[in-house]
C-alpha cells in the first residue's frame, strides 16, 4: 500500500571531470606583429586533464578574413583512439576575476577534440583593443586558458534530497570579519599606517604569529601596538587578507610581479606555505630576461624549489643566459648568492 507522503527513488548521472588553467605570456608584443597572417607561435605542451595541449598564437589572424585580429587556438597536442570531450576558454588574464571565469565554463559548449586539432577564437581579440587595454604593460600580455575534461560517466543511487547544504564560506565570514573590525584586539602599525586583527585568526593560520602574539615573547596586549619592520603597508595587509579568507585581494595591484615578490617574503617570514606557493605559482609567469636573475636570487634565499626549477629552465638557452648576464640584476644575483654561479657557468658549457 502506498502512501500519499511516499519518498520518490533517486538515481543520477555523474560526470568525472579534471580541471585546470594555464598561462601564456607573450613578451615583446610589438615584434611579433612581424608574423605574415596566417602564420603562428605554438606554445610549449602543458597538461591538463591527463592530456597534453597547446596554444597556438597568431598576431595577425588566422586568414586574411581575420587579418585586424589576434587569434587564438587550443590544439590537443597528443594522438588519441577516442576524441577528448571537453569545455574551455581562453581569456586575457586579468580581464575577469578567476572565479568568475572558471564558472563561465558551465556555461560553454562541450567540444570534442580529436588528435592534433583543436578550435581557434578567429576573433579572440581586435589588435587596435588590446593595444588601447590595461592588459597590454611593458610590451607584455599574458593569456589564461581554462579546461574542463570530462573522463567518464556513470550512475549511482540518490537519497531523496530534503536538506541542501551550501558549501562553505567560512573565508567571506572571516573576511568580513577583518573588514569591519568587529571585535579585534590586536593592532599593528606599518609604515605610517595601523590595522586592527583578531589575534587568534591570525595565530591560527601562521606560527609566528601565535609565537608573537600568544608565547613567551608574546608583542603587545589588547590596549597596545605591534610595529612591523621592512616590510610595505600594502603587502601586510595582503597578508592578512590572506589569512582570513584563503584567497589574494581583489582587485589584484597593477604591478602584479614585484608585489608577488614582496609577498613570497612576507609568507616566508610568517610560515604561510600556502601564500608563498601561490606567489611562486604566480611569478612563474613573470620570469623574463628583465626578471629572471632577481626572481632566481629570491627563490635561492627562500627556498623555492619549483621557482628556482622554472628560472633555470628559462635560463637553459645560451643566449637567454647571455642576455640575462647582461642586466644589473645579474649583478646582485653574483653578489647575493654566489653558489649559484656554479650552477649557471656549468648550464653555459657545452655539452
């Protein structure tokens, strides 16, 4: 006998999905307009999804239709028995925040992409726009590319759904927290500036600041100020926005490399692994002939592996290296680290 309040069976199909981004930074703009249309730069491969790709650039568009624009296409760079499904999209980082591009993929054809073949944005951007845009600095503009594999479907049983839970947002309460002030009992002065905290967030999410604030040489008490030294305003409060909600500030400085710098320094200070990973991950991206010496130096006195790797890997050109050696920053990294220098005369050796 069945009733009127019977619970109805559930079932759904699921979708296994991987997902990532990449960066691609085209330096010296200006030279490669040179390319006849039709013609492109291919990127280096870089995998997402369990699958190798690349980002083919052409400044002067693909076909003549298309000669005022720059485009761009993403190619599957592998062989592969069944076509890849999958969404994407490629934009000009910066243009959006990243979340809200990430999301936007929902909404995105899925595409299937078989060996060697891709799709191209004929009209990804008009050059007279990117040339008028924020996004152009120094010569320079930097590509994100989003992706979103699909692997597999299957199905599986569902209870009846009487109870949504919404996912977390603990870092939007916390940062509202540090926005408003309420209830802070710690202040700290920086550069001619002071900014309230909440001592026990902040010891929370870094060990040297519970040793500071809560140890034996604990600074400061609820009716006094801790002075921060040799470090810049902005970058201590980024910090601590950090720490509150998991996340940099938005919006981001314009002079994203030297301010990713500064605050791989100040997560190093504070133990904030995670912080110093990102502004890693970020100044990856950064590494040109202009940087590569003084972004080397830094990894090499704070410990970045994956940092030190990605600026090697740059400098395994001869003449990069040489072009390198040619500006002042080699000049400190000679004198701030001289082991390294070991490491570069063996890279320019012949082989």
């Amino acid at each position: 006998m069945s009733g009127a309040g019977a619970n109805p069976s559930r079932s759904a199909i699921v979708a296994n999905t991987a997902s990532g981004h990449h960066y691609l930074t085209i330096q010296g703009y200006s030279r490669t307009k040179g390319i006849p249309t039709g013609e492109g730069v291919r990127s280096r491969p870089f995998i997402i999804g369990g699958h190798r790709w690349r980002i083919d650039y052409y400044p002067n568009g693909k076909s003549s239709e298309f000669a005022d624009y720059v485009c761009v296409s993403l190619i599957l760079d592998e062989d592969v028995v069944d076509a890849v499904k999958a969404q994407w999209d490629i934009g000009l980082a910066g243009e959006e925040e990243e979340a809200e591009q990430v999301a936007s993929l929902a909404s995105k054809s899925l595409d299937k992409f078989a060996s060697w073949k891709g799709w191209i944005y004929r009209t990804f951007v008009k050059r007279e726009d990117l040339e008028r845009s924020k996004n152009l600095r120094d010569d320079s503009f930097t590509l994100r590319c989003d992706i979103v594999v699909v692997l597999d479907c299957r199905t599986e049983d569902r209870a009846a759904a009487f109870v949504s839970v919404p996912p977390c947002d603990l870092g939007r309460q916390l940062g509202d927290f540090f926005r408003t002030k309420k209830g802070t009992d710690v202040v700290f002065e920086i550069g001619g500036e002071t900014v309230a905290a909440h001592r026990c967030v902040l010891a929370a999410r870094s060990s040297v600041f519970s040793a500071e604030l809560f140890g034996p040489m604990k600074e400061g008490n609820a009716a006094s100020v801790v002075p921060i030294q040799d470090m810049d305003a902005e970058v201590f409060k980024a910090l601590l926005h950090f720490a509150y909600t998991g996340s940099l500030p938005k919006p981001w400085k314009e002079d994203q490399d030297v301010m990713c710098q500064h605050l791989l320094v100040a997560a190093d200070r504070y133990d904030m692994g995670r912080l110093k990973l990102i502004c890693e991950e970020k100044l990856c991206e950064y590494i040109d002939v202009g940087s590569a010496a003084t972004i080397l130096a830094l990894a090499e006195q704070h410990r970045c592996v994956g940092l030190k790797k990605a600026c090697l890997n740059f400098l395994a050109a001869p003449a990069t290296l040489k072009a390198v050696m040619a500006t002042d920053g080699f000049q400190h990294l000679s004198r701030s680290c001289p082991s390294l220098m070991v490491e570069l005369m063996a890279m320019s050796l012949p082989h």
